[in-house]
C-alpha cells in the first residue's frame, strides 16, 4: 500500500510506461545490431528498395497505436479522479511565497509544516503571494504549479502515518531550493490535539512578520548570509559605509538611517551593493510597521 489513494495508480502508469520503453529498447537495439551485420556492404553490396508491403504498413500502425492508447488509458485512469475532489474533503489554503509554504488550517491558524489526519480526504487550495510556485509530494503522487492570481487545487487520501517531503518544483529564483518542508500523516485524535496546540497567531515577533509579509526577507537574510543585499543580522548599531550624493561616508545605521533605506533606498546607498535594486515603500510600509521592523531588526545582533 502506497502513502496516499493516488499511488497505486500512478505507479501502474509509470510502470506500464516504462515496461513499453524498456521492450523497444531491447527491441531497436537487437534489430539495430542484426541489421548492420545482416545488410552490411559485404553481405549485401546492392541496396534495395521495398515498396508497397501492406502486411508491413498495417503492423506498424496498428501495433503501436495500440501501444500508445494502452499508456494513454493507465495514464489517463491515473490522472483523472486527482482532479475530482470528494464533497467531504478538509478543506487547507497553501500559501506559496519567496522563499516558505505556509499551511493554513480551519479558522486561520498557520503553520509551515502540513499536517494531516490519516484516511481523511484533504483537499489544498493553492495560492502564491508572488511568483510561479509549484507544490510537489513525491511520496503522494501529486504535483502542481501555484500560479499567482489563478485557483488551483489538489487533494489526496492520507494512507500511512509518516513523514514525507514537501518540494517546490518552479524555479522561483535565489532561495528555489529552500523551499523544502514536510507532511506529517498522523493519527485523527493526534491531528485535533496538534490543531488545538497551534497558537491562532503566529508568535514570531510582528516586526519579522511585516518582513516577511513585504518580502523584504526576499533580498535581506536573518542569518547573516548575503543574499541580494546585506543580511539584518547584525546591522542595527553598526558602522556602515555608503554612499550619498556620489561621495562616500560611513553612518551609524539607527532609526532614522532604516527609515531612509527604507523609505528613499537610492539616497544612501551602501557599498558593495547596487543602486535601485530596492525599490521605495513609502505608502507600502507604514511608519507604525517601519517601528515594529526596527524593534524586531535591534533584537537579531
Ligand atoms: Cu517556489
């Protein structure tokens, strides 16, 4: 038994597809092989022209358009019931963003790791705050593309308690590969008392969410890595150079420094990072959230 309904034929499918690849390759390889030797120049110096063998003309086309219809049968009886969801699915909105899926269960409640109840259909709404996603369970069979500004869904039938991984498989640009977490498939009682434990709001400080939420984390790392531009870890205190006005000075960042990097981000420009990168958030973000990042920014030395 596979970890979601969908395994079993999904696998056929593929195994059915790749029984027929494997035949023909055996198959071309012998024939391929027989016929340089049979039909080289020494044992057959003159070519010769076949023309109009029915027999010949009606195997080949019949014999793998029946072929072809047989993948395309196992596939098709594979691929069409993920596209119809059960009335009594458990409804979960997927949130894809640069650079983290969030999961968002009944009532609102968040969490970055999807955890289902055994042999219950869950149905996934996907939605992407920014770019082309693509939600991938290998272990589950399914797959597919988060679009921004598009529905889509996909649903499946937990059917063994486990953990299995969660991918993206779009590029969605520098940090594609981060975005990597996993669904746990646990028992119905276990579900409700782990749904119960979630804190509604998410108890990371509401600076780092209004980070997060402007994808400021998008170009600015937390932990020190350099992404496309310097990472807030450690920047609130520091002496930084930049550049103003086409000459360079060295500034102390603190408050009114982040309001102009934020505000007006070609005004200083620090060195060794590009101009007009960072576009303004004047009107984006308000000067009561800009106070929240700069409490959140002083507390990740
Ligand atoms: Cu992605």
């Amino acid at each position: 038994m596979g970890a979601s309904n969908f395994v079993e034929g999904v696998d056929l499918a593929f195994k059915i597809i790749f029984g027929i690849s494997l035949f023909f390759l055996a198959g071309i390889t012998t024939v391929m092989v027989y016929f340089v030797f049979r039909y080289s120049r020494k044992r057959h110096p003159v070519a010769e022209q076949v023309k109009d063998n029915n027999v010949l003309e009606i195997t080949w086309i019949t014999i793998p358009l029946i072929l072809v219809l047989l993948m395309f049968y196992f596939g098709y009886v594979a691929f069409s019931p993920q596209r119809v969801v059960p009335r009594d699915a458990m409804a979960i909105n997927v949130i894809g963003k640069m650079w983290f899926w969030t999961f968002e269960y009944e009532g609102g409640k968040q969490s970055p790791v999807l955890v289902v109840p055994l042999k219950k259909a869950i149905l996934l709404n996907l939605h992407s705050d920014d770019v082309i996603h693509s939600l991938y369970i290998p272990a589950f069979r399914i797959k597919e593309d988060v679009v921004p500004g598009k529905k889509n869904y996909m649903w499946f039938i937990p059917e063994q308690i486990g953990e299995y991984d969660i991918l993206c498989t779009a590029y969605c640009g520098l940090r594609h590969s981060y975005m990597d977490t996993k669904a746990r498939v646990v028992t119905e009682p276990e579900y409700k008392a782990w749904l119960a434990a979630l804190p509604l709001k998410s108890n990371e400080p509401e600076g780092l969410a209004i980070l997060k939420k402007n994808a400021c984390t998008g170009c600015h790392s937390l932990d020190g890595t350099k992404l496309v531009s310097a990472s807030f870890k450690g920047l609130y205190g520091k002496t930084e150079k930049v550049t103003t006005d086409g000459k360079e000075r060295s500034v102390t960042v603190d408050d009114a420094y982040i309001k102009t990097s934020v505000y007006d981000p070609d005004k200083d420009i620090v060195v060794g990072f590009p101009k007009g990168v960072m576009k303004t958030y004047k009107g984006i973000v308000s000067e009561e959230d800009l106070t929240k990042i700069i409490d959140y920014l002083k507390t990740i030395k």
